[in-house]
C-alpha cells in the first residue's frame, strides 16, 4: 500500500556517502520475451563481498552502512507485462522451489520469477472465498510449496495451491481486525509475512498502529504450526518503530530474527526507508531493534528517480527476502511496489547485510 505520509521533513543525504562506494558501470538490462524496453540494471563486482577491509573495521564497497552494501538494482520489470498481467504493484517476495522466486502485487497476481535474473516465469491469480481480488500484502512459501498470503482489508492470512486456488484461512483476533469489528486501521494492517526457521511460527507483522496504542507501537501476531500442519494463534509482540514511519515488511534471518523494514513518504520530499533487526520472538513480548541501515545512505549506482527523492535510488520498498549467504554476510533482495504510478518505479535492490 501508499506509506503514510511523515509529518517533518527528511534530511538529505551526504554526498560523501555516494562517492565512497565503488561504481560499476552500467550494463544493459533484460526482461522476459513479453515485457517492454527495460532501464539499465547496475551491478557491483568481486569487491562488494566482505574481505580483509571489512575486518578490520572500514566499511565495504558501496557501502550503505558498515552492516550493509548495495550489490545492484534493476529497474528491468518495470512498467512492463507478463501474459497479460501487469508486473507491478509488488508487495512481497519470497524463496520459492529452487531457482526461482515468488512475487506477490497487491492486486492478486502472484508471479514466480528467475532468482537469478528476476524474469517473469508465470503468473496465477488469487481471489478470496467469493473470487473477489484481494488487497494481497505479505507472502511466505510454505515447506509442503503451497503459499500463505495476507491481506490488509480484513486483515486476512489465507493459504493457496501452487496454482492458485484456496485452500484455507488462518484465525485473526478480534482487535486486530479492521474497524469497526476491531482496532485495526484501513490500509494499515497485514504487511510483512514471515516463516521463522524450522517452519513452526508464522509471524505477521501490522503496519501501522491500532486504534488506542501509541503512535509508535505495531503489533506482530504469531502463530504455532500443530501436528496437523494447520496454524493456531500464538503470541502477540509490540515492535516500536521510528518516529513516523509503518513497517512495510519483516522477514526471518536463518537465525530467527527479524529484518524490519520500516518506511514512509513525504510529499515534495520522498521516502524514507530503513533497515532494522530486532529480537528474535519468543524472548519476552517487546521486540528491541538497532539499525541497520538508513537506505538513503546507499550509494546511487545511477539510480534515477521520477520525483523527488533524498536519494534517487530510493522508491516506495515494501518487499523484502532473504535469498543466500555471501562472504558471511546474508544475501538480502528488496523491491518497491510502484503502485502503477507513472512517478514511481518498480526496482530491485541487492543488500548483502551483516546480521
């Protein structure tokens, strides 16, 4: 969905940052046979991997923070089409049968693209138990390769065949459902799906607060896989965000903690948008964070932005995976949802992130 809009503005980004990371240059970009001209695609080489520099405390190539680098981004899907569906409106990512990844828009399809190339390889469509469209928000690839898929009307977690058809619903308690049933906000509820390892606790994480909780408080809902492979309703957290932003995604490290990734938008200004790890569940009901990275901190690469933006790199990012290891480090792939908007831009970003 649209982030929230910040009250104060952003502060922009020091240009030292940009020209302290190693530009590569620019190569040329490829989509699927049925989409449109693709933009450039920027790639980093052999130096973003940790090494000796890393080690002895100075940041890595293109460094974002010492705990994050930009490896690459592409804009290659953007505006584009695939089998009649527009490849857009992305909300969710997730690992999916090897070599491939999950893609889910807001609008119901749920594509399955190359992980390593992030062309499109098929599309489904989902609808609820009437075959209406869903507000589709969050996505986890289940170990039995079914997927289980929030939306933010409800807020609902229902779980779908490969091929697209409904196989169930998880329970949601009753105050987290959108008003007036509960204190959930419209537009505000079930953003960020996620797994933790083992396959026994589902996390969903709301965006933005109930009605009544302090104006920094979101709740993430768990829930305890059965013997049945079903899920009953677990634990209830608190995460505190940053002063006006709403957690857009969160998703489990191979440990069991939580990359958040937090963000809002300022109109004249941009968005903001920034890493976090918190707790792992299960330790106490309050989720502590430190941050990882202020994402406008990344270096560029070329990036341009279609409004204005303290960095042109950034977009409105709202998915987020965990795809590998690298030098130590996790391999991270974030995309930003351009809600089919012609000033927004639908972009990959490549993390390696030291959790």
């Amino acid at each position: 969905m649209r982030p929230r809009t910040l009250r104060t503005a952003l502060a922009t980004v020091t240009a030292g940052l940009a020209a302290a990371g190693c530009l590569t240059a620019a190569a040329p970009a490829t989509a699927g046979p049925s989409t449109a001209t693709a933009t450039a695609t920027a790639t980093a080489g052999p130096s973003t991997v940790a090494g000796p520099a890393a080690a002895q405390g100075r940041p890595p190539a293109n460094a974002c923070s010492p705990a994050v680098s930009l490896t690459g981004f592409t804009d290659a899907l953007d505006k584009t089409t695939y089998d009649g569906a527009y490849v857009g409106n992305l909300s969710a990512l997730a690992p999916d049968r090897r070599g491939s990844l999950a893609a889910l828009s807001d609008r119901s399809s749920l594509f399955r693209l190359d992980a390593r190339t992030l062309e499109p390889r098929g599309v489904v469509t989902l609808a609820d138990e009437s075959g209406a469209a869903l507000d589709s928000e969050a996505l986890v690839t289940d170990r039995d390769g079914t997927y289980l898929v929030s939306s933010e009307t409800e807020p609902s977690v229902r779980r779908y065949s490969r091929t697209g058809e409904l196989l169930g619903r998880l329970p949601v308690p009753d105050d987290l459902r959108t008003a007036p049933e509960g204190r959930g906000r419209a537009n505000g509820s079930f953003e960020g799906l996620t797994l933790l390892p083992g396959g026994r606790t589902l996390l969903a994480s709301m965006e933005y607060p109930l009605d009544g909780d302090p104006a920094d408080l979101v709740r993430i809902q768990s829930w305890q896989r059965t013997r049945h492979g079903d899920f009953r309703l677990g634990a209830q957290y608190t995460y505190r965000t940053d002063p006006g932003l709403g957690v857009s995604e969160v998703t489990a490290t191979p440990d069991g903690r939580l990359l958040v990734l937090e963000r809002g938008f300022t109109a004249g200004v941009g968005n903001t948008v920034r890493l976090q790890l918190a707790d792992r569940p299960g330790r106490g009901t309050v989720l502590h964070k430190r941050l990882l990275a202020d994402l406008a901190d990344c270096p560029a690469l070329g990036a341009a932005a279609k409004q204005p933006q303290p960095n042109p790199l950034l977009d409105n990012f709202e998915g987020m995976a965990v795809t590998g290891r690298s030098g130590g480090r996790l391999e991270v792939l974030v995309v930003s949802d351009d809600n089919q908007n012609a000033v927004q831009t639908t972009r990959f970003l490549r993390l390696r992130v030291r959790a």
